[in-house]
C-alpha cells in the first residue's frame, strides 16, 4: 500500500462517488512505484458493483 497514493486519491474530484470509491480502491493497492494490478472482477467485490460498473467509472477517471 502507497500512502502517497492514497493521499493522492483523497485530494482529487472526481465527480462521483462510485469512481471515487473505485479510485481509493485502486490507490490501496498501489505499490511505492503507484502502479496495481486487482483484477475488476476484484474491485467489483470490493467496491459491492458490477464488473460493467468498474469497466464505466475506469473510463471516467482515465479521461480526468
């Protein structure tokens, strides 16, 4: 876990907060190099949604 990625994560607007969830979700597992690999499947458990769902709100937060 990356606290600077957490830190990170809380300071940005993502406009939603599925996104958000799925962004701290994201930044939990980020290592001291910010890069992670859950599977959506993962992060769908997780985060209580759907695979589509993660699939949607990835997009969102690629394009901010």
């Amino acid at each position: 876990m990356s606290f600077n990625a957490l830190a990170w994560g809380v300071r940005q607007n993502t406009g939603n907060p599925t996104s958000k969830l799925v962004l701290m979700m994201l930044c939990n597992y980020a290592d001291e190099n910010n890069t992670c690999y859950p599977s959506q499947e993962h992060l769908a458990k997780i985060c209580h949604c759907t695979r589509r769902c993660i699939i949607t709100h990835i997009k969102t937060l690629v394009q901010k």
